[in-house]
C-alpha cells in the first residue's frame, strides 16, 4: 500500500479554468483574436518605457520619408515617426475605451439589475431614461460637452461612456429577467435572502459571462469612437497622437504619402477585428447555445 496516501481531487475552480482553457484554446475565434488584443496591448504598455523615436520631436529634414530600416512606417508632413506615433497612440485609445467601459459597467449593470428586481414603476422610469440617454450618440455627446468643457480626452472618456450606460443596462436587465424566475432563486427569496443579497450572490454570476462578452464589443466600439472623435478634433489632442487625428492629418496628402493614412487604418481595423474575435469566441466559449454554424 502506498504510503502517500490517495491523491487529492483537483478543486472544483481548478477543474472548471482548466475546462474552460481549453474550450478556449480549441477555439480560432478566441485564439486569434486573444493573439492581436495581446500584441496591441503589448505595443500600448511598451510605449511607456520605449519607443524607436520620441513622438513629439519635429524633424523636418526627415518630414514625409517612406518605410525604412531607420523609419519602419515612414515619417508624417512634421518629421515624426508614424510607428512610435501608433505605439503611443494604442496607448490613448485604449486607456480612452477601457474607461469609458468601466463607466457604462460600474452605473448600467446596477441600473439593469435594479430594474429587473423591481419591475414595476422602477423598471419603467430607468428603462425611459436609457432610452433618453441612448438617443444621443457618442459623438453628439461628445459635442455637447466639448463646447462646454472644450475638447480632450477626458471629454471623450465622458461622452462615450455615457453612451455606454443605457447598453450594459439594457444587457443586464435582460439577463437578469431570465433568471430571477428561477428555482434556485425562489429558494434563496424562501430563505430569507433580500433583493440586493440574491443579485449579489446570484444573478450578477450568472449573467458575468454576458456582460464579459458585451465589454468586449463595447470596448472595440469605444476605440472607434476614440478614433472618430479625434479625427474631428473633439478626441486626444497634441502632442500627443492619435489613430484618428493622425488619419485627419493624412486625408490631404494620400496621393503622395499614402503610408500616412494606411499604417494607422490598419491599426485601427486590426485592432477592432482582434476585439471582435476575441468576443465572439468568448460567446462561443462562455454559452455554447450561442454558437454559430461555421
């Protein structure tokens, strides 16, 4: 008989990560997209220690140069190296979206949640106003605010954020209405359990996997409105650079320097196709009822 004794069965967590990674890993969706959200992500966080040139020094002598060895992207109409320029511009935009993810997660999963516990007169007053509050797109918010406040990131951040409120609220009284008639839930009313216990304990791990996967749209939604809002001048302003601006800044000079317009289009297009990857298979994974016929 073996003097170690019978082996511990693996934690129940344990179990479900390792299930769950390699659903994950089984799935090209996730992996691709995992793959380009890693490696822009990875530039963003680079570009605080180092970049192949200090974005806000002007070089004239080098102004509009084609990709290099010494310039991999090639330089604008100022000198400046448009690869660094993507780096510390990957940098903004996400800081911008995740924020402002943050913003619509932190106040619209607790209206929605509220509403569906509720119901009534209080379902019906929040779920008005989200509809008043998603009337306005982000960029007519954006708008408003900047001829108050004038343009900027933090402008950006509030305006897209407040777009993104009614969405996670909408998301979330959804989910929530499907499960509060529930068995396990009419157990936890019998036992005692109040209204804001049970969407503790309860709904909001239930309906985590779907507002993980509606984050994940919201936030490559929220780079493009970061880009969009930049490009008309209401986003990241200079020095610091911007996907958006730097396409502004480009529009007039595509016949003779295109790779001005085309490495930060491709940013932004790659950027949001990794995002939507990413989501679609963490739908596929999370809720495999979901899951599309390929």
């Amino acid at each position: 008989m073996s003097l170690d004794g019978p082996a511990l069965a693996p934690a129940p967590e344990r179990e479900n990560w390792r299930h769950f990674a390699a659903k994950a890993m089984g799935n090209r969706s996730f992996v691709i997209g995992g793959l380009i959200t890693a490696i822009v992500a990875a530039m963003a966080l680079g570009s605080y220690g180092w970049t192949p040139h200090d974005v806000t020094d002007l070089d004239v002598a080098s102004r509009l140069k084609k990709p290099s060895n010494l310039f991999w992207f090639g330089t604008d109409h100022f000198g400046r190296d448009i690869f660094s320029m993507i780096m510390v511009g990957a940098r903004n935009s996400i800081a911008v979206a995740l924020i402002a993810v943050g913003i619509g997660v932190v106040i619209g999963v607790p209206l929605g949640t509220l509403a569906a516990a509720r119901r009534g007169a209080v379902d019906e007053v929040l779920m008005r106003f989200n509809d008043l509050v998603f009337a306005f797109p982000a960029l007519l918010s954006a708008v408003m605010i900047t001829a108050i406040f004038g343009p900027g990131a933090v402008n950006a951040i509030i305006a897209i954020g407040i777009f993104n409120i009614p969405v996670f609220a909408r998301v979330a009284r959804g989910a929530a209405l499907a499960i509060w008639p529930r068995e396990f839930i009419m157990a936890a009313q019998v036992a005692g359990k109040g209204m804001i216990r049970i969407t503790i304990e309860h709904i909001l791990p239930n309906i985590a996997n779907i507002l993980l996967v509606q984050a994940t749209i919201q936030f490559s939604l929220g780079i493009l409105a970061e880009a969009g809002l930049s490009y008309v001048g209401l986003g990241t302003q200079p020095p610091w650079p911007s996907w958006g601006r730097m396409l502004f800044e480009a529009q007039t000079m595509m016949s003779f320097a295109p790779h001005m317009a085309i490495f930060p289009g491709l940013a932004i297009v790659i950027t949001v196709l990794g995002l939507n990857l990413l989501g679609d298979g963490l739908r596929d994974v999370l809720d495999p009822r979901l899951r599309r016929e390929r």
